[in-house]
C-alpha cells in the first residue's frame, strides 16, 4: 500500500512539473512574439515620420526644380504603396524602393543651388537623414528580437510547443538587392 502511494506522488509531481513546464515554455513564446510585434511597432513609428516628411520635401524640391517631376511623382507612389503594406515582408520591400527613391532624390537636389541655401530644404534634409538614422537602430532591434523569437522556437523543448501552436517564424529584415547598390545620381 505504501508503495501505491509513493507510485501516485511521483506521478502526481511529474504531471506537476510537466504542467507547470508547459505553462512556462508557452508564456516565454508569448513573451518573445510580444516583444516581435512591439519592435516591428517601433519599425513602424519610424518609419511614419518618414512619410510625414515626404511630402513636405518633395513640395519643397518642386517649387525649386521643375525639371525632376518623374521622380518627386515615384516618391509620392511609393510613400503610398509603402504606407498601404499588409505585412512586414512587403513593408519591407516597399519601404527598401522608397529609401533608394529619396536617396536619388536627395542627390539630384544637390545640384541645385537654391535648393542647397534653402533653410526648409536643409531642415527637411536633416530631419530625414536624423529619421532614417532612427530607422536603421529600429530595424536592428528588431532583428536582435526576431532572432531570440526565432532561436527559442528552434531550441528544445520551445520546438514542440512552438509547432504544436502553430508559432511560426519571423523574417528579418534584411537588404535587398537594389538596396546594396549605389543610387544612380544624373544632373
């Protein structure tokens, strides 16, 4: 009879632990996916302020320069494209053709003069140069959070719970191809 009973409290304190390990594991996947969302959130502030400069440069760049109407045109589609991105890839991928866009931008600006000394242009231009400064820690931060997410998802015992839940993982947010390239800047 006592054994019967030391049987039933080891299996009482193995169930015990194996809820209790469960609970731990799932509330640290939640933790993790939390923090996710909070630094793409972060991605996602920066990158606001940036499409409130945008118009304000390109107004600023029209009234100057007539002659770069094609691209202040691009700039203004893609803030838009960008702006209406589902999901964090497309984001991305969007957000990559504006940031090459304005960096042309910026370029060709530089060959006018009376562009250079105007003082909204100089504060626009700082302004966005300080945002995507801001950008670029922001997406860091979230690749340093995707990547513990993505790690604890791999690790045992994360991995059994993490497909059993259906957690999936969380892309990084990485260069493309056109953004590793110098931008093509024409007079």
């Amino acid at each position: 009879m006592i054994i019967l009973w030391i049987v039933l409290g080891i299996l009482l304190i193995a169930l015990i632990a194996g809820v209790v390990s469960l609970i731990l594991i799932y509330n640290k996947l939640v933790t993790l996916s939390s923090r996710v969302d909070n630094s793409w959130a972060q991605v996602n502030v920066q990158l606001k302020k940036r499409f409130d400069l945008i118009p304000n440069l390109v107004e600023t760049v029209k009234g100057v320069s007539g002659h770069e109407s094609s691209l202040l045109k691009e700039i203004t589609e893609l803030r838009g494209t960008a702006l209406l991105s589902h999901s964090a890839e497309e984001s991305v991928q969007n957000n990559a053709q504006l940031s090459r866009a304005l960096t042309q931008l910026i370029g060709i600006a530089e060959g006018y003069p009376e562009l250079r000394s105007n003082e909204n242009f100089l504060y626009l231009q700082h302004e966005l140069s300080d945002v995507e400064k801001k950008i670029a820690v922001a997406r860091q931060f979230y690749n340093d959070t995707c990547m513990m997410y993505n790690e604890y998802m791999d690790q045992f015992p994360g991995v059994l719970l993490a497909q059993l839940l259906h957690y999936e993982h969380r892309p990084y947010f990485e260069a493309y191809e056109n953004e590793k390239e110098s931008p093509s800047v024409s007079f």
